[in-house]
C-alpha cells in the first residue's frame, strides 16, 4: 500500500513544515498534494495529518512512516546515483580469473593501473586452476578469464591480448641447449616439468607433444615459475613455457631455450568476456591498459593482428 511517493510526501511535509511549501518542493499543487495525503489515510485507515493545528502537524503514524522513509530514500537515491554511473561506464564489476600460472608478471601491475583510473570498478582476481572458469563466466560469477585454450560458446568473446611463443626451458648443460629448435622425439628421453594442470590444457601437449603421439620419460609438476626454473637448471627436467616468463633466468645464464619445432609454437592469449559486456567502457579500458603493460614489460610477444 506504501509507494516511494507516499514516503516522499511525509518526508517534504516534515522538512518543509506545511503543505504549500511542501508542494512546492514536490512540483504540484497544494490540492493535488491534500488529496495524495488523504487517499493515503484512507487506505490506512488511520490520520497521518493533525489539521486542527496551526501548522498541520504529523501525527504518530506519519512519524512512523517516516522512519521508513529515512531508511528507504537514502538507498534508493544512493541507488539511482550508481545506475547513472552504471549506464555512463564509470562503474561496474570486473571479477577476473586466470588459467596462465606466469601471468601474473603482467596482470598485477596492469591491475593497479587500472585501479587508479577507475576505483568506482570492484576488482577481484582468483586462479582458475581448479575450477571450470568459462562456465562460471557464462553464469555471472566471473566477468574475465585469462586463457590461451578458447572454446567455442554462444555467449563468450575472445578478445585478444597478445601472441607469445612457447619455448622449452633446459639447463646450459642439457644436450638439448645446443639446438635452436627441437622435434617432439627429442623429449622422449626427457623429465618434463609442468604446472599443475590436466594435459589437455597444457599447451605443449596439444601443440607439440600429442600430434606427433609422444610421451616425455616422465613428468614432474610445480606451481611456481622460479620453482620450475631451478628445478630445470639443476638438471632435474625440462618445461615448456611462455617465452616472456624466461626472460630474467636467460640472463643468469644457467638456462638456454630452444623452439619448438623449426617454426615454433605460438599462442593468443585471451580475455575471455560475456557479449553483452564487450562495449562496457571500464572492459574496453581494462583491455586497453592490460595491453600497454604487457608490451612494456614483456620480452618478445607480439601484437594480434
């Protein structure tokens, strides 16, 4: 029976002190606000008017309402203030997961970028290692996913950050640092070191290993880059990984990086988003800036042309 307008009504008649005034504030005629205010006591079947008095006052019941209203209003107006901004792009959600162990090199300083620029925009990032990402990007709970394997689905784009080699990583004593490229059947002798990740989203298996049907000596897995470096350099395996997260053990010396195969392997990575966001202004500057970052601070990646 309460509409928002009723809740105003009380709310200019308490701050305006009589009913022309309050009128006035709400743009009708004193008649028109009267008859508002009557229908109202009506369908509650109690006075919210003491019009004995000089001025009106409001009596109990109104006061009553009123407490709602000083609850109700403040919302609603906070609300309707961060739809505009919703609608004009400078406000939003950008829930991100990744399924790229190494990116974080990039994503982290290209986030705090970004929050400088937009910091009405809710940030939250979490690793997709261990859930289904895309799914969960399809029902709402995830806004990006970070992703080199894109899968085709009805409601998703794939928006194209940047091209990067995957390159294997061998110590300077491993016989295989003396060739610029390696075949697939050169592993066959070899540990290889991998994230934690089922093969099918490793892309050395399904770019270079599974085509050729081979299968390394053995594998051993690791979360961490710098953990995968050192266990490369000490001669406990090999791995596979994106040429830009080598970059800082090359100069060290301890490593040495071959192609694989004598064209290389090279993959997109996406930002995978849901078609109704695409055009969000705070997605296309997010997109933007994750871009700029990458070509400043990355080794030997490429633009998507």
């Amino acid at each position: 029976m309460l509409e928002i307008r009723h809740l105003e009504t009380l709310t200019a008649i308490r701050e305006a002190g009589s009913l022309q005034e309050a009128a006035e504030r709400l743009h009708v005629t004193q008649s028109a606000l009267s008859h508002q205010l009557r229908d109202l006591e009506v369908r509650l079947k109690t006075p919210l008017l003491n019009r004995r008095t000089r001025p009106a006052r409001l009596t109990t019941a109104a006061l009553r309402i009123l407490i709602l209203a000083d609850d109700i209003l403040p919302k609603l107006k906070a609300t309707e203030r961060e739809l505009q901004r919703l609608s004009a792009g400078r406000t939003g959600r950008l829930h991100l997961a990744i399924e790229c162990h190494s990116c974080f090199q990039w994503l982290m300083p290209a986030l705090d970028a970004f929050r400088q620029d937009w910091p009405d925009v809710a940030l939250d990032l979490s690793a997709a290692f261990s859930f289904a990402p895309l799914p969960a990007l399809i029902r709402g709970d995830l806004d990006v996913v970070i992703t080199s394997d894109p899968q085709a689905l009805d409601a998703v784009k794939y928006l194209p950050l940047f091209r990067y080699e995957l390159v294997l990583a061998v110590a300077a004593s491993n016989p295989l640092a003396q060739y610029k490229f390696i075949e697939p059947e050169q592993l066959e002798d070899q540990v290889l070191i991998t994230y934690p990740v089922e093969k099918q989203r490793l892309d050395v298996y399904t770019a270079f290993l599974d085509p050729a049907g081979i299968e390394p000596a053995g594998i051993r897995k690791a979360e961490l880059t710098p953990v995968i470096a050192q266990l490369v350099a000490s001669q406990r395996g090999v791995a596979a990984l994106p040429n830009w997260a080598l970059t800082e053990y090359l100069n060290q010396g301890w490593l040495r990086i071959c192609h694989l195969g004598e064209h290389g392997v090279w993959r997109t990575l996406y930002a995978a988003v849901r078609l109704e966001d695409v055009d969000a202004p705070y997605l296309q500057a997010f997109m933007a800036k994750a871009r700029d970052i990458s070509f400043k601070t990355l080794s030997g990646i490429k633009a998507v042309r």
